[in-house]
C-alpha cells in the first residue's frame, strides 16, 4: 500500500492506510515522494518533542517550496522561542476568554443570514466565515478583504492530484497574502492599533525591529494557519453530528458538553494531517534506519486513531474522558492558536445545534479540500426539514 497525500481518494478517507501502516510499517518509506512516514502514537509524539532531531529547519511540507519569506513555524529553538514570545500575549487565556462574547455575536450573525433557508452549504455559508472574522479581526485586516484572505488560502493549500509541487494558483494565492500583509504592515507603523499586525511591527528581538519579512511570514502563518483548520473542524462536527443523532441530542440537551465534543473531533477527524520533518541524525525505530537528511511525516491524524493509545478509535465518542491528542502538535511547536480554535468550534457547534435541531447532511454531495497535509470538507450539503428550524436567535 503505498500513502500518496496528494491522491484525492485518500483526502475523503486516509484512516484505512493509517491502519495499515501502524500494523504493517509503522517506519514507511515512499521512494517515489523521497519520504518516511511515522505512523503511531508514541513515535509521533517522541518526533513532536525532539526538534534536535526532528527539525523544523527545513519546511514542515513534504513539498520543496522556494519560499523566500521564512515563518516561525520552520525554526527551531532558541530561534524559534524568541519569535513565538513575541505574539504569545495575544494568545493569553485572558485575551482568549475575552474574544468569546465577540465570536458567538458574529456566529448568529451568520446563522441570522441563514433564515429561512431550507437548504445550504455549512461550509460556504458558515463553516469558512466565522474563522476569517476571527482571524482577520485579531490581525487587523480591514473587512472588506476577510474573504480575499480566505481565498487566497485556499488557493494556497490546493494541491492537484499525486503532485507535491504546488501548482501556480498556489504561489498566486502565497503573494496576494503577502501584498496584503505588506500594506498592512505599512499601515500600522504609521498608525497602530489593537491587533497582532501592530505587534509585530513595534516588536524587536534583542533591540532590532522585525524586518518587512518577518512580519509578512507571521501574518502568512496566523492567516492559513488560522482559516482552514478551524473551517474543516466546524464542517466535520456538524457532519459528525448528523451521523451520529444520540450524540447531537445530547449536546443539545447539555451545550456544556460541546467542550469535550470539540476534544474527540480534534482526535476523530483531525484537520491537520501531519507536520513534517528533517532528521538531523540517523534513527532507527522498528528496525528500521532512517538516514540523517530525510524529510519524516509525523502523522497526526494516525497517531489520534492508534489502538495503543485509545480505546475503540475508530467510534466518535463525545464522552471519551480527556485523552492526550496530537491535532494541535506537542512540545515547542505546539499550535499557539488552539484555544481560539477550540472556542470557535464550541461556540460556532453550540450556536448552530441551538438554531437547527435537526438536519440532514447529504454525504453524496460532500466535497474535500485536496491538500497536502489539511484534511476536511470544502462543501458540506444540509437540509433543514419543515419545521425543524429553530427562530432567529436560537432556540
């Protein structure tokens, strides 16, 4: 069997090659694509908290970019830790808690559009927006170009079928990000404000101003990293709910439970696939080498349906007690955005199961994102039967 992420029948549904992999090589090697793959838990996590070893230095895509703007994401520490400290404020449970009653304002807003609708796409009419205020609205980006920037992601992460070089719509999608963060870097400096742009440009390390570059590769990471994700865990939850109807009529009787609902759909389906890796070292594991230089996948998604570590893995359970889950990553790389993520998806999950009780997905008309290492819906089809609506405002 061989893992191809770029091979659109494995977007829809990765977790059997997952399974076998864990059982047949946990330590895989793709000659063709020139990568190794770790397919369980504990490999996974070793990988995640040794980046002496597993270095993030040379891209985090099995895909070679020639990106000349350079994010935190591909540095390491120290390196790595003084660029993170920089934003870290703004990710503050405080700061986080505070952004809540904004993020369930802007969800009904949306739900509000959606009345009287009998049919709709979750995705394009919900599911794609929320997180674009969001982070559009932590980075300052003007209104009028929140969904230029969903765009562009889009583009940015779309890959087409068994080809890891990224396609010009890619690079295309890259620089219109880029342009837009330039000019609103600009902006800032001239005039700040309350958001993460304005940071970034009054920031220094050790007395020196971030450069042009720097700021631009941040805002690239907060913007992709901040949309597409958070879009495929909301359309994954409603689609999981419909599917599974015992669990959403508990969560509609209990919305406290979305808390632990929005834990396994991070575990059950996660949106970010895997983060790659350079070896700085030779490794073996399994029995098997791999050799100092190689590009390692840590697969995440795998590692969230290991047997060895979770029981009955393959059921999406909302109740399962408190696991250790890799969708955000671990150790010094560890997403700094998961609490507003987990916010939007529990807010935007409650909120929605309050105004449609019950609906009905149509699974014959889901389509997927057809990414490298990003994992969920690009269109998810619902209706809403007769009566079930629930009225403006929730129920």
């Amino acid at each position: 069997m061989e893992l191809d992420p770029f091979d659109y029948g494995f977007h829809r549904d990765p977790y059997p090659t997952y399974a076998w992999l864990r059982e047949h090589a946990p330590v895989y090697h793709n000659e063709r694509l020139d990568f190794w793959a770790l397919s369980r838990f504990d490999d996974v996590l070793t990988g995640l908290h040794d980046p002496a070893t597993y270095t993030s230095t040379g891209g985090v895509a099995i895909e070679h970019t020639d990106a000349a703007l350079k994010s935190m994401i591909e540095m390491d520490p120290p390196e790595h830790t003084r660029m993170r400290k920089l934003i870290a404020r703004r990710f503050t449970p405080r700061r986080i808690a505070e952004l809540e009653p904004r993020v369930r304002q802007w969800t009904n807003e949306l739900l509000d559009s959606l009345t009287g609708r009998s049919q709709f796409d979750v995705v394009r009419r919900f599911s794609a927006l929320l997180p674009t205020t969001v982070v559009g609205t932590m980075l300052g980006i003007p209104l009028e170009h929140h969904d230029d920037a969903r765009r562009w992601t889009d583009d940015l992460l779309t890959r087409d079928p068994g080809n890891p070089v990224p396609p010009p719509a890619a690079a295309e999608g890259a620089m219109r990000i880029a342009m837009l963060a330039h000019e609103l870097g600009v902006a800032r400096r001239e005039r700040p404000a309350d958001d993460i742009v304005s940071t970034l440009v009054q920031a220094d390390i050790d007395g020196v101003p971030l450069t042009d570059e720097q700021v631009i590769g941040f805002c690239l990471l907060l913007i992709s990293g901040g949309h597409e994700t958070t879009s495929k865990l909301i359309a994954n939850g409603v689609r999981l709910f419909a599917s599974h109807p015992g669990q959403r009529a508990a969560l509609r009787a209990d919305p406290d439970l979305m808390t632990g609902a929005v834990e396994e759909l991070l575990r059950y389906t996660s949106p970010t696939q895997y983060m790659a890796r350079t070896l700085t070292r030779d490794v073996e594991l399994h029995g098997v080498v791999m050799p100092a230089g190689a590009k390692v996948v840590l697969l995440l998604g795998s590692g969230n349906r290991d047997p060895r570590e979770f029981e009955r893995p393959d059921e999406f359970d909302i109740t399962r007690a408190n696991p250790r889950i890799l969708a955000f990553g671990h150790g010094a790389h560890v997403c700094l955005g998961a609490a507003v993520a987990r916010l939007e998806a529990r807010v935007a999950l409650q909120e929605f199961l309050a105004r449609y009780p019950e609906y009905v997905v149509d699974e014959d008309g889901v389509e997927f994102l057809h990414s490298g290492n990003v994992q969920g819906p690009t269109r998810v089809p619902v209706s809403i039967p007769v009566g079930a609506a629930a009225v403006a405002g929730g129920a």
